[in-house]
C-alpha cells in the first residue's frame, strides 16, 4: 500500500516566508551599494537573490519529492564528498586570490558551501551502517580520515564553513554515542587547527585579540611578550578590528522595538561593511527593530523545533542522522552569525541562512530543508 505523504506546512511556510524577507532586506541593504559603489541597478543584487531563490526552491521541491532513503547508497554518500573535494581544489587553482569561487559572468558558485549537504548525507549513511560498532577501529578511522580530510580542504580557504562541519560532526557523533575520549581527541585536533588557522592569517589573529581584549590590557600583552606584536600589526583590519562590530551595535540599538522603517537604515550608507551580507541581521535590526529580529531567529527556531523533533519521529537511523545534521548545520550556522552581529563572537564571514546576499550559502541551504522535508513526510 502506497505511503501517503503528509507536508510539514509549517517548516514549508517558514521556509518560504523567510527566503522571501531575505529578499526584501537584501535589497533594502544593497540597492545604495549596487548603485554608487558597483555602478549598477539597484536591484542588481536582489535580481541575482531571486535567481538562486528559484533555483534553490528547484532543488528543494526536487528533493521533497523523492524518497530520501535513496540517498541511503555509496554513491550519494561518497559521490558527494568527492565531488566537493575536487571542486575545492579545482577552485584553488582557477581562483588564485581568494580561492573560493567558480565565477560565471555576474553569476558565481561557492563549492565549499556544499560541502555542508554532503557531509549530512556522508555521516548519516555511515552511521546507518556502523552504529553499532560506532567506538570501533574500523568504524573509526574511516570516518575520521573523511571528516578531516573535508575540514582540511574547505578551512583555508573558509574557515567559518570549515567550523560548522567540524562541529557537525561532532554533534552528530556525540548523539550517537562516540566515546568521549575519541571526542576529546577529536576536538583537540580540530581545536590546533582552529588555532593554526587563525593564526596564518593576521586579520584573523586581530580579530580574535581584539575581540577578547578590547582594552589591550591581558591577552594583548601576552601577544606583545612573545614578540607577535609585527604579525599582528600586518593587518589592515589591525587600524579598527572592533569598527564593524561597533557599527552593527549602532545600527541595532538605533532601531529600538519597531525600527526606523523599511530602506530607511542610515548604516548601510557604507558605515556597515558587508551590510547586505554577512551582518544583514544589523540591518534587519535598525530597520524592522526588536519585532524583525525576534521574526527571524522565531523562523530559526521552528526550523531546529522540526528539526530536532524528527531525530526521535524518522523510522530509520539514515533518517534520523540525517535530519541531526542538516538541523544543526543550519542552526549553528545561524547561531554564529547573529553572535558575531551581536558583539558576541569575533568578527568571521559567514552569512545568516536564507536572510544574507549569497546565491550559493542559498542553494546550499535550500538543498538541505529540502531533503528534510522529505524526511519529514516519511515519517508523519
């Protein structure tokens, strides 16, 4: 007797309704920037949103529609790492600045933020498979060696999708029962990675010293001791780390409970670096007040409700992990961003799902909600 498939309408209509007010602030945040910085429309931003908006919604139907159990196979599971992992070195070479993007006229691809869908469906399969052997050597080594070989690929170039990853990950392997020894090790490793990682790059090594200490009274004075003061001033960023942070303060406090009105934010007036970005919720914030913001983290806490609610409804352990670790690869992911918005992380790129500019954090996204409302339809 053939299932009968019952859609989640409230995770579709947050869905939905929050790529929609994506777009509207994406253009609220841009159009001043696309006009007099890029010299182009000022829709030229929003136009480029609502082309990935309607091929990610392509992708997500696509996705709903099909049994996710299909993508319980090696191909899916292997195939998908793989081509993540020759993307990212494929875009090293072709994009020797920044080695981030595959660019196609105004239109342009972000292999590493897919790693996120294929690292969820990666765990999920081998857990499915090795649950029950989880702590042993063989279950072990394999999944370690793949993990760290898709953190090692993506941190350098993108160090903010290498954290949401790694701590998927580890997320997705304590819930399954990982000895914590193993986490423990783990964590350490990813943890002197952070930390090299963070320290190649001197903007980086600024950001996180002058976040910590502001007053350059303990932390700064440990820098200077061990004679890193040089490095640290080889930034540009150095001149004023906290200056971003400070403005999305500005911005968020001026807008008060209700804001000053739609297209009406003064800091996106190029006070507000990467306003239509990655700090779009300080936008939000100035022009929708405390009424936007708390809309959009409300959008995000459905999304970890239905989420989290479908580890303990999926008939299957492929289903279950699978929901795990799209759930908290999107809900970290927005975590991060509003802290840093907010002051209360280090400044690092990563943008907020489905709100910021960015075509390929959208699909990426969209991908993902896509195959957990089809988890979700499974095991209604």
């Amino acid at each position: 007797m053939a299932q009968t498939l019952r859609t989640d309408w409230t995770l579709f209509v947050t869905i939905v309704v929050m790529v929609c007010l994506g777009l509207v602030f994406v253009y609220s945040a841009s159009s001043t920037v696309a006009t007099l910085k890029f010299e182009k429309e000022s829709h030229y931003f929003l136009l480029r949103q609502a082309v990935y908006a309607v091929l990610g919604f392509s992708v997500l139907m696509w996705f709903k529609r099909i049994d996710y159990r299909k993508l319980c196979s090696p191909l899916w599971a292997f195939g998908g790492m793989g081509v993540v992992v020759f993307c990212l070195l494929l875009v090293y070479f072709l994009d020797p600045k920044t080695h981030r993007w595959f660019r196609f006229g105004s239109l342009s691809i972000q292999p590493s933020e897919f790693a996120k869908p294929a690292l969820a469906i990666f765990l999920a399969w081998f857990l499915s498979r090795r649950l029950h052997v989880i702590n042993g050597k063989h279950t072990l080594l394999p999944a370690l060696f793949s993990v760290l070989l898709m953190g090692v690929v993506v941190v350098f170039p993108d160090f903010g999708t290498a954290l949401v990853l790694v701590f998927t990950a580890l997320t997705v392997f304590f819930v399954a029962g990982l000895n914590k020894r193993y986490l423990a090790l783990v964590m350490l490793l990813g943890l002197l990675l952070g930390v090299y990682t963070i320290y190649s790059k001197p903007y980086r090594f600024g950001r996180v010293v002058h976040h910590f200490d502001p007053e350059r009274k303990h932390l700064y004075l440990l820098v200077k001791h061990f004679g890193l003061e040089p490095y640290l001033n080889r930034s540009a960023a150095n001149r004023d780390p906290t200056y971003q942070v400070r403005q999305s303060k500005i911005a968020i406090g001026s807008g008060g409970i209700l804001g000053v009105g739609l297209m009406q934010s003064k800091q996106k007036l190029f006070y507000l670096p990467e306003a239509h970005t990655d700090f779009i919720y300080a936008v939000v914030g100035e022009e929708a007040g405390l009424w936007g913001c708390g809309a959009i983290l409300f959008g995000f806490l459905i999304i970890a409700w239905r989420g989290f609610q479908l580890f303990w409804l999926a008939t299957d352990d492929f289903g279950r992990y699978l929901a795990l670790a799209i759930t908290v690869s999107i809900v970290f992911q927005a975590f991060v961003n509003l802290s840093v918005v907010l002051g209360m992380l280090p400044t690092k790129g990563i943008p907020l799902p489905m709100i910021s500019n960015g075509g390929s954090s959208l699909l990426s996204t969209l991908t993902q909600l896509g195959i957990l409302l089809s988890v979700r339809e499974r095991a209604a």
